[in-house]
C-alpha cells in the first residue's frame, strides 16, 4: 500500500534516530498523524510513499525505515546517536573483558555448551529428505557441527598448552639423570633414585638414563 506524498501532512521529522530520519504523517481520513516509513516506492511511477509502520520488520520498529526500504532487518544501529551508544556499550564490554583473568578469558566451554545446545535443539526439528528445506536444513547442519569441531580444537589446544610433551619429558629425566650422576656418588642410590625418578614420572624404568644425553626429535642420543 502506498500515499502520494501531497495527500499527507507531516507533523513531525526525527533525524538520527535508528534505521534512518522517523517521519510522523498524518495519512488521509487518519486521525491523527503516527511514525511511517514514508520512503519512495520502488515500484509504480515512483511518486508513492510506503506506508508500513517506521522500522516495520526490523530491530527498531517505530523508528526510521521498513526491512523494505533500508531498514537494519534486526542488525544492530550504526547511525547517529545510537552508533555512538553502540560503540560505548562495547567498549564497556571489551574493558571488563580485559580485567578478567586470562585463564577465564581464554575458557571457550560456555561457548561451546552454546553451540550443542543449539545443535541439539536444530536436531529436533530437522526435516526429512523428502522436505522441500531439506537442502537448506543439511547446510545448516553442516555449518552448526564445523563451528563445534572448530571450539573442541581450540579448547584441546589451549589445555595443552600447560603439558608437557613426550620429548620434553625425555629431556627432563635426562636433565635430572645428569645432576644425580654429579652429585649422588653412590652408583646404588643414584640407580634407586633415578629408577624412582622414572617411575614417578610415568616413563619405562627398564631404560637406561645415561649423564649428558640430548633429544633429538623426540629421541635420546648420546652427546
């Protein structure tokens, strides 16, 4: 449905508002004027005025325009004064962030929880193959299980962070086997101790650990 503009009486122009200016108009027989989208028609000879509510389909509804005619259609304000409130409320956010410990900061198990949830909540609903959506559905589908993946390896990752590795544990009981061998001079308690020493730390006590040994490659060898 369209006006030509000449059949109405604006009453009131806000500007900077989200989705753009906010036209209150006075339509004919209305009576009284209310905030339309009031932008151009596309279509038609181009003299009609859309008359969908301000921000009709949108994330600001009785604000600026329709999701028809430039409205955000439910994507954040990036104009005006709601811009520069956007950007605060961000940069509030980010400041908190920035206080948190990092071992916080860096915990992505909340965002995974979120990712199965939604998964788990997709999977009740999705169609069969037969369903004319099916298509959009398996891409969908595909898209919720890549973003799951990816949060496990990020979340492996940053665990194993703080672990040892199998060659930096070889180069620890080397290390070790070396200030036991300068300063045990008794061949049986030295042989106790690093027996007990590889024991402890989950490696084959039948290996020999000889003084002045380097890893190479995950590999003892000697100097």
């Amino acid at each position: 449905m369209g006006v030509h503009r000449e059949d109405c009486r604006i009453t009131k122009v806000e500007r900077d508002t989200a989705g753009g200016i906010t036209y209150h108009v006075k339509l004919p027989h209305a009576r009284e004027a209310f905030p339309i989208c009031f932008r151009r028609k596309k279509r038609g000879d181009g003299t009609e005025r859309c008359t969908n509510k301000a921000g009709f389909g949108t994330s600001h509804v009785g604000m600026g325009a329709c999701k028809l005619h430039g409205g955000n259609a439910g994507r954040p304000p990036v104009s005006g004064k709601y811009a520069i409130q956007t950007k605060m409320r961000l940069s509030d956010k980010i400041e908190a962030y920035l206080n948190v410990d990092r071992s916080k900061l860096l915990d992505l198990t909340r965002e995974l929880a979120t990712a199965r949830a939604m998964f788990d909540d997709f999977m009740e609903d999705f169609p069969d193959t037969e369903d004319q959506n099916y298509g959009i559905s398996f891409h969908r589908f595909t898209v919720i299980i890549g973003t799951i993946g990816t949060l496990v390896e990020k979340i492996s990752k940053i665990d194993s962070r703080n672990t040892l590795t199998a060659a930096q544990v070889m180069y620890l009981r080397a290390t070790m086997a070396d200030i036991m061998m300068k300063y045990l001079p008794d061949i049986h308690v030295r042989e106790r101790a690093i027996r007990e020493l590889a024991a402890r730390m989950g490696g084959d006590v039948s290996v020999e650990m000889r003084p002045s040994e380097i890893v190479i490659n995950g590999t003892m060898v000697d100097a």
